[in-house]
C-alpha cells in the first residue's frame, strides 16, 4: 500500500503480501486477541492512513509469533515447528525476538527447539548466525553513497495526503473500513480492513491492528475467502517503544563458530542475470499474476526445474494434480491464499488467485 513507501519503519513491521507465507500450524489465534474490546475514539480509514504516516518509530524490540495454516503439502528438506531453518517458516508455528534502531540497525532472531537463527544489520555489516550449526556468513553492504537514491518529486506533500492517495490508489480493487477495537500485546488498537472487490482472488480480507498510541502495526492478518480464521498472521505478544541498546546490534562470533565471508553486497536490488528470463506481471490489483519461466533439467524435456531431483522437488511436483486445457497441460499446486501452476513447457504462474485466473493468462499468452 503506498501509504507506506515513505515509512520505511512500517515496511519492516508489516510483512506484506510478498513475503512468502510465513509460519503454520496450531497455536490457537485466541492466543493474539483480547476477549474485551477497548473503548476508544472513532477513528474512519482515512485518519488511521494519516496515524501510520505520521508514526515515529525511533526503537522497538518485542517478541513475535508467526503462523499460517496454507493448506500446503509438506515439501521436502524443510521441517516445520520449532526448526530455528529460516527456509522453515513456511511451515508450523514459529516464535521471534525483533529489535529496530532504524533501517540501518535491525535483528530478527528465530527461535527453535535447539537453536536460533539471526540476522542482524549494523550499519554495513550483515550477520547470519546460526547457532545449532555454530556457522556465521558475514557480508558487507556497499557505501550507502553508491546507492540509488529515490525519485522524491512524486511523494505526498502531506500526511492527509498521502492517505488520500491510498484511499484512491486501492479504491477502485479494494475496499477499506474500520473494524472492531482490539488489544495486541496488551496495548489498545484500532482495525484497519481491507476487502478486495474482486472474488477472483482467494484473499477475503486483510485486517491490521494499529497502535492507538504509536500508531504503528502491531498485528497483521490475511484472512481467506469463505472463512473467518486467517491463514496467515503476524502478532507481537510483547512490545517495547524504547530505543534498544547498540550491544543487540554488534555481533561477535562466539568461540569455535565458523565464518563464512560473502562477497560485498549492494544496497540496489539485485539484476536479473542475463541467461534468466524476467518474471512480469498480468494484471493489477489483488488478482495480479506473476509468470515466469524456470530453466528445464539438463537434457529432460519436462518442465522439472534444474537441480529438482537433487533436492527432491522432482517426487514432489509429480504428486500435485495434472491439469490440462486450451492453455496446455501441467500441474498445479493450490493452497488458502495462493494458486501455481507449472506448465509442462516450463511457464509458472502463481497468484492469489483461483486456478481459472491461472488457466486464462497462460491461455492468453502473455
């Protein structure tokens, strides 16, 4: 939502559609909600977009809890509940501690039964520790000088402007309403609602938790079609305003831990290679469809990505349901909240979407 291109600090708290669903399984979501309502003022939409601008958020750190129940199969090399494998959140219910001093100082550390896993920005500096394996990848981002600087001439001068710019950027796929007060991680909330228009995506609604007082998320839902339960959500259970100590930021490799020093990254978002075809997206709005192409294995004439046999992807993707139609053959993978579809001539096209919307892009071509 574009209310949020100029608050960095909100795009980090709120894990949007992009992020590949997180956390699953079982906690129960009376665990995130309050039985009692708070009584606070009326707030409409416009003036909850206007409190997420408005939001300083100089520090925070808190603790976190992720799930989702996508309804996906089980998929190879990846474990679920209480695996500190970051590659795991797809599935079971996961538990973090997060600690923000602004875009250039963050960590995220995912707890397991055995370990945790963090990554950690300190300026330049990026960690990867994983303490179960005892290994450490250390990289460097490029001077902040180098990178790209942003096009600020078509920003919102004002904060009622940059609401009245969402409300009319998402109107016309989206509407937006106030729901229910509630209390996440003790602290009173307002609800922002988001219901597409359109029936052809598989999201029914997306619900935020806004803090009455700091006016940043503090609970982010994706509630499917036909359900009230979300299939997918992101809570604190516990929050902190104050700005946290510089130590959480500093990482030194404990005794007996393995470096790995990566090459320098860069701040830019990394190029597509030559040799890979582009993903572009078909259509706008909540029934967008992103099609690409995945490189065939050496010598196969099948539509098996590279190197999926190695990781056992190859048994995986002949178990999903064949389909065929006007558009060609191939197989599709479905869950709550997302549809794919791999073509058997390499195509795949994935969307919040039902199956049909799949069928007729790759019918279309395009």
């Amino acid at each position: 939502m574009s209310v949020f291109h100029t608050r960095p600090a909100l795009r980090w708290l709120v894990p949007t559609g992009t992020a590949v669903a997180i956390i699953g399984g079982g906690a129960a979501i009376g665990t995130f909600a309050s039985a009692a309502e708070p009584s606070l003022p009326e707030r409409s939409a416009a003036q909850l977009l206007v409190d997420l601008q408005t939001a300083r958020l100089d520090g925070l750190s808190g603790t976190v809890i992720k799930r989702a129940d996508l309804g996906l199969p089980s998929l190879p090399g990846i474990s679920g509940r209480g695996s500190a494998d970051l590659a795991a959140l797809v599935f079971g219910t996961h538990t973090m501690r997060v600690w923000y001093a602004g875009p250039d100082q963050t960590r995220v550390a995912l707890l397991g039964t055995l370990g945790e896993t963090d990554v950690i920005r300190n300026g330049q500096d990026i960690w990867i520790w994983d303490s179960q394996e005892n290994k450490a990848t250390h990289s460097t981002l490029s001077d902040p000088k180098d990178a790209q600087r942003p096009d600020l001439s078509h920003l919102p001068a004002t904060p009622q402007e940059a609401a009245d710019q969402a409300l009319a950027a998402i109107d016309p796929s989206t509407r937006i309403s106030v729901g229910r007060t509630t209390s996440v991680a003790g602290r009173d909330a307002y609800e922002l609602v988001l219901t597409p228009r359109d029936s052809t995506s598989l999201v029914g609604q997306v619900k935020i938790a806004v803090d009455a007082a700091e006016h940043v998320p503090l609970r982010f839902q994706v509630v499917p079609q036909g359900t009230r339960q979300p299939a997918f959500e992101v809570a604190f259970t516990h929050v902190d305003f104050d700005r946290p100590d510089p130590a959480q930021f500093t990482f030194n490799p404990p005794p007996g831990t393995t470096v790995t020093e990566e090459p320098v990254q860069s701040d830019r978002k990394p190029a597509v290679p030559e040799h890979a075809e582009r993903p572009k997206a078909v259509g706008t709005g909540w029934t967008t469809v992103l099609v690409g192409r995945l490189p065939e294995t050496a010598g196969g004439t099948g539509s098996t990505p590279a190197g999926a046999e190695g990781a056992g992807l190859g048994g995986f993707l002949d178990t999903l349901p064949k389909v065929s139609g006007a558009w060609g053959s191939g197989r599709v993978l479905t869950s709550k909240l997302f549809t794919a579809l791999l073509t058997d001539d390499g195509r795949l096209l994935v969307g919040a979407v039902k199956p049909e919307r799949l069928y007729d892009v790759a019918q279309s071509g395009r």
